[in-house]
C-alpha cells in the first residue's frame, strides 16, 4: 500500500499547521480544540519547519514546568523531520516510524506539504490491507 492510499483513506484531510511564532499555550489550545495530537510548524502553511505534539509540550511543562506555555512553537518543536512521499510503501513508513520512536510523518512532496499520516494511519491501512488478502486466500479455498 502506498503512502498516497493512506492520505486518500483519511476522514480529515486537512493538515494543521501553526507558525513558529505562536506561543506554546495557543499550539496546545488548537490541539485540544481540534482532537489531535500533533501540529505542523509552518512559517507559510506549506514548507514544514518543524513538528510539535502534544507529548513534547508535556514532557517540557515536566522539566520545566508550567512557564514554558509562554515560549514559541519554535523552542520546542522538532526541527529535524523525517518526511515521506506519496509513493513512498506503508510498510518502509511503519518502519522508519518504529525504529525512529516517532508517531507522526509530513507528506512532501516538491518542498511542499501534501499530508500527514500517523503511525495509527499506517497500522489502519495495514490491517484492512491483510483482511482483503485473508478474505481472498479464503474466496480462493472455498473455490469462489
């Protein structure tokens, strides 16, 4: 499965991006607002800065407390990012997900963003993929 099925299969489409001039407590708002975890830091929308979820606005208030809701999305956000393509397998993804311990990857293409997908995206995908194969092997010895 590639990388473009999974962006197609999503309910929301759009991505969530915020600027890097935003304070940590607006970023943490939109995400409680909006259900998600994760945010894409984007100085214009459409070249990924960076990444923030909701896990690293957490550990900081832990380590720093509660002070650090008045800093910029820049501090803290991820600013090294592991992107994918729309070609790019669902299975490489799920790796490079697992073995990088991070759950959320930008969709690039061109130096612009087309997507994000979850490691929850992935797995999903993934699954529905091995009930199609199960129920065909099954179709297949039942002579169907």
């Amino acid at each position: 499965m590639l990388v473009s099925q999974i962006l197609k299969s999503k309910q929301q489409h759009d991505v969530v991006t915020v600027p890097p001039t935003m304070n940590i407590s607006e970023a943490a708002r939109i995400l409680s607002d909006k259900g998600i975890g994760t945010v894409v830091v984007s100085s214009n929308g459409k070249v990924v800065d960076g990444i923030l979820s909701e896990r690293d606005i957490v550990r900081e208030i832990g380590a720093r407390g509660a002070g650090c809701l008045s800093h910029t999305v820049a501090s803290l956000m991820t600013s090294k990012i592991v992107t994918c393509k729309k070609d790019d397998e669902a299975d490489a993804i799920l790796k490079q997900m697992t073995e990088g311990r991070f759950r959320h990857m930008p969709v690039v293409e061109e130096g612009a963003l087309q997507g994000l997908i979850s490691l929850g995206d992935v797995v999903k995908a993934r699954l529905m993929e091995l009930a199609m194969e199960k129920d065909a092997l099954e179709g297949m010895i039942m002579g169907h």
